[in-house]
C-alpha cells in the first residue's frame, strides 16, 4: 500500500483564500481592516525570517500588520509597556511576542501580558486554561492546523486511538486536548514513555512533535493509520534538507495517510495565525457593539 500524500500547502492555500474573502467582508463591514502586531526582540536570524513570513502573509490577505523590532538588551519594561499599548489598541486585534525571547527576559512573563482576546498564538495560561475547560479561545496554531489536516484526510476520529508524541506546550499537550475535544481515546508519549514503538503501533492516527530525525520507524505504524509528522529538523548535508520525525519512506508503504516534510503541517501554521486573527477581531467588534 502507498499512503495518500496529505497536501498542507493546498489545505494552507484554501484557509488563506477563505479568510482573504472574510477580511475582505469584515473590513467592509466595519471601515477597518483586522491588525496583527508582531514583536521581535533581538535579531536572530531565524526570528526574523518566520516574522517577515507572517507579516507578508498578513499583507496578502488584506490583514493590517504592526511590525515591532526591539533591540536584543531591551529591557523588560520597555517590552511589558509595548505589550500594554498594543492590548490597548483598537487596531490590533491580535498580537504575538516571537520566541525564544532573549535571555534576560522571561518568555513566560512576556506571553501572559498579553491579552488573552488577542493571544493569536493561544499560549497564554488563560487562553490554555479555555482550552482545557473546553471552553471558547483562541487555540495554538500548528496544533489547529494538525486538525485541518485531519480533517482533510478524512480520518475518523470519535472513538478512534491518537497517539501524540511530545508534549510541549507550544504543540504536543494543546494537540492532545483538541483531540480528546473531538472524541479521541488519546496517548501522549514523550522522552519517559517505555516501548514508544508499541504504543505507536496501537495508533490509528499517530502524530509526531520531537524534533528528532525519522525517531518513528515503519514497523511503528499500524497498517492503515493516518502519521502527522509535526517535525522540523535541518539536516547539515550535503545537501542541506529539512526532514520530519518519520521514516517517510518506509512509512508511506504502512500508512493510510500522510504528511510531507516539508509541504505537511508547516504552511498551516501561518495560515491558522491568520484565521486567528481574524477570529480575535470578530470576537472584538461583537464586544464593541
Ligand atoms: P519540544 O518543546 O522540544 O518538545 C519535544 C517533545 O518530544 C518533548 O515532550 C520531549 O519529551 C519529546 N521527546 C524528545 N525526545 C524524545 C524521544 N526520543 N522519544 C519520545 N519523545 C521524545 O519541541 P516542540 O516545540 O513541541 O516541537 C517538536 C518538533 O515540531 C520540532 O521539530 C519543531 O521544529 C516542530 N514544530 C513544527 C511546527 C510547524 O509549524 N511545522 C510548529 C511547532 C513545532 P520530554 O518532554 O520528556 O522532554
């Protein structure tokens, strides 16, 4: 068997055409468009590169961008009372702090100050807390675009065993509550878990958010389960590439579904970040009404 390709830049292309006509009918609607305001401190060069990503990607959906670069010694008042301002704004309707933030700064403390109806990124402890009560909020991106891509594959998931492995903040335990939102029987493993392959192979769907090249092998796999390979990891070369958790190749000969790396989940991220947004700023122009 060969595993149908899970296509993340055409699922990613459809969300972004989709909030494009939205924003497009919100900023009729309301004579302003929706605001995101990114932070960077420092300059790391990687930071900078997924900033300007998400910027651009907002300018081509017609969402208004705020771009802040702070330098790297700026000190945490500063960053607090620009967070403040920013929660204050009526143009901003979401706002996110990239991370890591540099050493002399809490990324935790930064994260929380902002306000949790345009916490984009859904990483403060209120936007978390929604989430685990099952109540409304703006949830994590990546773990968002992972259902999309779910669901684009069609896979069952009421009642159906999920296997997640990681459980960061960031991905792993916000993907594991969405899942038990939709009615999954639910694992998470991480670096503890005794005989990770075992429990892998008990999986009908089977994501994997390590950061360790091809951790999951083939014969992890239960014939016919959807893998998410969540992963990024660069590989020096030559050539340099970028390859996911999974054995791809060998997986793809198990699996029912899959996703690439590059091409899975990473396009969703950006284009969840740009539904969130547009999410914040209805849910900001129903409280101003
Ligand atoms: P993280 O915070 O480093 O968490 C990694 C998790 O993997 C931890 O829970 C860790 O367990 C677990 N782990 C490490 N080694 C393991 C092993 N040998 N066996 C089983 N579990 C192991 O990473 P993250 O932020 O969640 O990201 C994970 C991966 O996803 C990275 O490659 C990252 O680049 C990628 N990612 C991609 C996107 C995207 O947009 N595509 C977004 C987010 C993350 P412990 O908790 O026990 O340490």
């Amino acid at each position: 068997m060969s595993a149908r390709i899970i296509d993340g830049k055409a699922v990613a292309a459809k969300v972004r055409a989709r909030v494009a006509t939205e924003v497009a009918a919100f900023t009729e609607q309301h004579g302003t468009p929706p605001g995101l305001a990114t932070i960077l401190i420092g300059d790391d060069p990687a930071s900078a590169v997924y900033v300007g990503g998400k910027q651009k990607a907002c300018a081509e959906v017609g969402i208004k961008g705020f771009d802040h670069r702070l330098d790297a010694d700026a000190p945490r008042a500063d960053v607090l009372a620009l967070i403040d301002e920013l929660n204050a704004d009526p143009a901003v309707s979401g706002i996110l702090c990239q991370l890591p933030v540099p050493g002399h700064l809490d990324g935790v403390e930064v994260t929380n100050r902002i306000d949790a109806g345009k916490d984009v990124d859904g990483l403060t402890i209120a936007s978390a807390g929604r989430l685990a009560l099952g109540m409304p909020g703006l949830r994590p991106c990546t773990p968002t675009g992972t259902m999309l891509l779910l669901e684009e594959a069609q896979a069952s998931l009421s009642g159906a065993e999920c296997v997640v492995i990681g459980r960061s903040n960031l991905f792993g335990k916000p993907m594991a509550q969405l899942l038990l939102q939709a009615n999954a029987t639910v694992t998470t493993c991480h670096s503890r878990t005794r005989d990770l392959g075992e429990v892998c192979r008990r999986a009908d769907v089977l994501i994997a958010a390590v950061g360790v090249a091809h951790l999951v092998k083939g014969d992890w796999i239960k014939p016919g389960a959807v893998v998410i390979d969540v992963g990024m990891n660069r590989l020096t070369g030559p050539p340099p590439t970028l390859t996911g958790d999974v054995d791809f190749d060998a997986a793809v000969e198990v699996a029912s579904a899959i996703t690439p790396v590059p091409g899975g989940v990473g396009p969703m991220t950006i284009a969840c970040l740009l539904e969130n947004t547009l999410i914040a700023a209805r849910a900001a122009a129903a409280v101003a009404a």
